[in-house]
C-alpha cells in the first residue's frame, strides 16, 4: 500500500493539479492556524462549536479549508480560543513594483 506522502508527490508530478495545488496554499495555511489556535487552547470541535454558538460540523469545515472564514468569523474564532488575529499582507517574490500616479 502507498504511504500519503507517496501518493501525494505521484499526483502533483502532474503540472495541471500541482498548479492548482499551489493556488490552495493559502487555505491550507488558514486552516492550519485555525487548528493550532484550537490545540493551544486544549478544546474540541464541539467545545469550540459551544463557544462561538454554532456547530461542531461548522468548524469542522473552517478546519478542512473547505471554508473560507470572514473577518468576524475570525474573530470570534480568536475569542473563543482566547487568541487574537493578525492580518498580513505580504509582497509576491516576483512581484513588480506598482507606479502610483
């Protein structure tokens, strides 16, 4: 049986999903801080659910990064696991500097 990280590197040989790949790291890294943030708080799904008045399932989609969090969900996210949000934006490596005029 192949491992994920077997399968995982098999299909993003691929040019086409590796791309698309690419474009959901942001996501991906959402929902990477948004479980860390629940594990330093030492809380379930359903407690964290509890907390913020919705659903053990809702959360479970923030987490998956099949959901894209607006700024108030942030927010009360952070609140819930007595975090606080940080935004930033950060310039593209090949990014060309913008005239203004």
């Amino acid at each position: 049986m192949n491992s994920l990280k077997e399968v995982k590197a098999r299909i993003l040989k691929d040019a086409e999903v590796s791309a698309e790949y690419a474009l959901q790291q942001p996501e991906f890294a959402i929902a990477r801080e948004l479980i860390a943030a629940r594990a330093r708080a030492g809380i379930t799904q359903a407690e964290l659910a509890q907390r913020m008045s919705t659903t053990q399932s809702t959360i479970a989609r923030l987490e998956s990064g099949r959901m894209m969090p607006s700024m108030r969900t942030f927010a009360r996210y952070a609140q819930a696991t007595n975090s606080h949000t940080v935004v930033q934006l950060v310039a593209n490596k090949k990014a060309q500097p913008c005239e203004l005029g």
